[in-house]
C-alpha cells in the first residue's frame, strides 16, 4: 500500500491599493486605532451604495495576465450571504458563476537540493477572482471567558482569491507554489504580500489518494485548514493532516462521499489541526447578483494597456540571467527571490562589473550580508549598483586585487552617513589613500621575495620536498611588503624563484 497527497490552495491576495474596492475608506494597516477606517458603505448601513474601484479592478486584470489566466469580456458581482461578527453586511461581495479570470497555471521550475534534483510541476489555477475582505476578529484564547473583539478596518479591502488546482503532491510542493506566487506578485506590484499583516493568507484542501495493494484506489474525505498565516504553519498543517488522514481511515475505512467535507483549524503551538465545523457548499452561501453594481465590460483596449504595465516575471528574468551570465539555477535563485529591486541591482552590479559570476559573488554575499546586519533592503542600502559595478571593474581590469577591493568596500560602508550616496570619486579616494593601486613593479616584487625566501629557508625546504601549501605564509609575506600587488602573480613568481633555486 502507498499514499498520494492531493493537495489545492486557496491563496487570497489584499490588492495594494490606498482605498478599498467599493468606498473611499483608506487600506493602510492601522492595529492601534481599530474601527476608523469605515463609513456607510464598508458598514453595510442602510441606503449605502458600493462603487468599484477602478485601481482594484485594474490589478487583479495584471495579476491574471500574469498567472496566464483568459479574462473574461464579461463579469459581473455577486453576494455571497453569510453571517459572521466580522462581517456587518450579513453578505460578502465576490463573484461566483462569471469571475473574471480563469483556466491559467504557475510553473514550477525543476530545483536543485542537496539531496537530489526536485523536479518541476505545472500548477493548474481554476480562477482568480476579485471580491472585498472581511474585518478581523480577536479572540480571547486564555481559557478566561474574555470577550472577542472585532476591528473592521479591513473589511472592504481589495482581495483577490487565486484558486488552484488540486496539483500540488506535497507539503513541501505547496510551500514552494505559494513562494513562487508570492514572489510573482511582488514583482507585479499589485501586493505587497505581508503575512504577518494578512496580506497575504491561504486555505488548504488535502485527502488522501490511497492505492491498495490489490490495485485499488480509495479517496479520503477532503479536509479545508483555514486561515495558514506563513509558509511554514502551511507545510506542517499538511504533514499532520497527511498522518492523522491515514489514521483516520485505518480506524474508520471512510471514503470520500461518506462524510460532509470538514473545516480544520491549524494550531501552530501543538502543531496539530483541529475540527471546526461542516464545510459549507455553494449553495449554502444563496449566491445572487448583487444589484448594486453594474457588471464590467473588458475591452482589447483596455486590456492592451494593462498588458504594457507588466513587467519580467520571475521566471523569465531567471532564465536569462542564467543564459547571459553563465550562472547556476542555484545562484539566479537567490538573485531573483530577493525581490524585483534586488535583482535589477545585480544586473547594474554585472554589466558595469563585466563578470557576471564575480557580481553574483559580491551581491549575493557581501551585499546580503550587509543588509542584513544593517537591518536594510537594497533600495537603502547606501552603495548603489553603479558604485560596487565601478568598483568590481577595477578587479576585472586588474587595477585593484580582490583583497583590496574589500577593503575599499568595507571603507566606503563604514564612512557613510545617514542619507549619503557614495559615487564612484570615493573609491579613487579610497585607494589613492590607502594604495591599494595593483602593483605592476616587478622590481619592488622581485626584491620583496627575494628577501622573504632569504628568511625563510624551513618553508623553501619544505615547498621544495614537495609540500605545496608551504607557499601560503610566502605569498602572506610578500602581500605585506608590497601592498597591491597580485596574490597570483606573487605566487607564481614565488614557485618560479624556488625552483630556480
């Protein structure tokens, strides 16, 4: 016997937009002061009547472009009745029958792993579609009969609910989607997919495809865990329910159909999911146009014009850094998966620098490194792209040595001020200060190892008897005497003179 994971996800997505999707009432995150960001319309009163947001509409069109979803020409809204504290309307606008969007798919590209290559999957995605957010409940979890409060700052706020195929074989495949469809929608712009600020949330649904070993198939009841709030309570709500689904079904044999779907919970302390309640079916929810709002009609027009404000997608963009710099799948990783800002400071890095694989290097570490001991993203980080690509040239146009070009980098970081954009004149500065100019004397060089190997018969001997690494503390020394000059040619010119000797 073996198992199969059928995994799908429900990814709903806040739009970043300044107001919400049918009133004026401002989106920004504000915890402290709950409650004021309403009015009549995000309230449901009486006589309230909602207008689309035009920015709304316009991001999810670019959000479905980009998952390559067909839009459609017609869509309507539609309410989606239910009661809950968080939603004084009594109903949700969303759309049910006519969404906007849909048929697309997010490719997930093979990936290298210590342990192996994983390999790819094309992520089928049913519909994208556009409706408001709830508000938020807070509820007392100290077992002290506290009551729950509610903050309707959010409900209103633009969403836009990415359903996906049951594709997904895996915890750690569907980690991987939504890392992909996080990233691809901070490059769009249209989010900026905060969890910890619910920006970005996610339902699962999970069973079991179990394959007997008479060659029987068996599907466990399917199980939604609602409201994951980061990748990893995502990957672990799906590897509990992976082990309590097979147990279930050792105890009681059911199957898909013998039972209502059921909504879990996940607590992320005990690392287990809890049963919440019966799911509800479409039908449940009394779906009917909304007649407050008029359906969209999406001309070619508009559609084009949406089409020009797309940028490089992820995917793209690490295709062809790897082509035109020659770099690994591991290192295009790292370069574009810090962000839209990150990886266009790379390719200023590379084409200034004329070494794509040196640039990779430096960004990728010391930059990254810096930034994260500062506490900074690459747009403050205070070492533009054309100041480290100036500087990475002089490497390749062997005017500096690495060593040196650290130096100046370490330098240049540790004169900033607050504000301050160094420029290229402060690393001629810099080395001129410092001389760290390549020495290209071999008179100074030739002399300096001469007097090295003078006081260091024991390493001669030993590099002689054939002990390679006994070099090192020779080059060291002549690198001291001579500052500048080339740690390889040193060493080159060191081996020549021992065995000349």
């Amino acid at each position: 016997m073996h198992t199969t994971t059928i995994i799908g996800l429900e990814v709903h997505v806040q739009l970043q937009t300044k107001t919400k999707v049918f009133c004026g009432c401002s989106t920004a995150f504000n915890p402290s002061n709950p409650n004021v960001q309403t009015c009549p319309v995000c309230l449901g009163l009486p006589g309230a009547l909602p207008v689309l947001n035009g920015e709304a509409f316009r991001l999810a069109v670019k959000t479905a472009m980009a998952l390559k979803c067909a839009i459609s020409p017609y869509t309507k809204w539609d309410r989606k009745q239910y009661y809950y504290p968080d939603l004084p309307k009594g109903y949700q606008i969303s759309q049910y029958d006519l969404p906007f969007s849909e048929d697309g798919f997010v490719e997930l590209e093979p990936q290298e792993t210590p342990e192996g290559t994983v390999p790819g999957r094309r992520v089928g995605i049913i519909r994208a579609h556009l409706e408001e957010d709830a508000g938020k409940n807070t509820h007392d979890e100290t077992g002290r009969g506290l009551d729950s409060q509610v903050d309707l700052n959010r409900a209103g706020t633009p969403l836009v609910e990415i359903v996906s195929q049951p594709d997904l074989r895996s915890p750690s495949e569907a980690r991987r989607y939504l890392e992909e469809l996080r990233l691809l929608l901070t490059y769009l712009e249209v989010s900026d997919c905060n969890m910890q600020e619910g920006s970005l949330r996610c339902d699962a649904n999970v069973n079991l495809h179990i394959h007997t070993d008479d060659g029987h198939k068996i599907a466990t009841p399917i199980v939604e865990v609602k409201n994951l709030n980061s990748f990893r309570n995502v990957e672990l709500a799906l590897e509990y329910e992976e082990k309590r689904q097979l147990e279930q079904w050792q105890k009681t044999g059911q199957k898909i159909g013998d039972v209502a779907k059921e909504t879990r919970g996940f607590d992320a302390t005990r690392g287990v999911t809890f049963a919440q309640r019966g799911k509800e079916e479409a039908s449940d929810y009394r779906y009917f146009p909304d007649p407050d709002l008029t359906p969209v009609i999406v001309s070619e027009t508009y559609l084009d014009e949406v089409r020009q404000s797309l940028c490089e997608f992820p995917a793209d963009r690490r295709k062809r850094l790897a082509a035109a710099w020659q770099l690994s799948s591991y290192d295009v990783g790292v370069i574009v998966g810090q962000g839209r800002e990150f990886a266009e400071f790379f390719e200023e890095v590379a084409q200034l620098g004329h070494d794509g694989k040196q640039a990779c290097n430096w960004v990728t570490q010391d930059v990254l490194r810096e930034m994260n001991e500062r506490g900074q993203t690459i747009r403050e980080f205070p070492l533009r792209g054309a100041v480290l690509g100036n500087l990475l040239n002089r490497i390749t146009q062997k005017q500096i040595t690495i060593k040196s070009a650290r130096e100046v980098f370490a330098t240049l970081l540790s004169e900033t001020h607050a504000g301050q954009v160094l420029s290229a004149q402060n690393i001629d500065q810099i080395i001129a200060e410092k001389g760290l100019a390549l020495v290209t004397d071999t008179g100074a060089i030739d002399t300096a190892i001469a007097e090295v190997l003078a006081k260091n018969p024991k390493i001669v001997a030993d590099f002689k008897g054939g002990k390679q690494g006994a070099i090192g503390p020779l080059v060291g020394q002549v690198m001291k005497a001579v500052k500048g000059a080339d740690p390889a040619a040193v060493r080159n010119l060191i081996a020549e003179k021992i065995g000349q000797m």
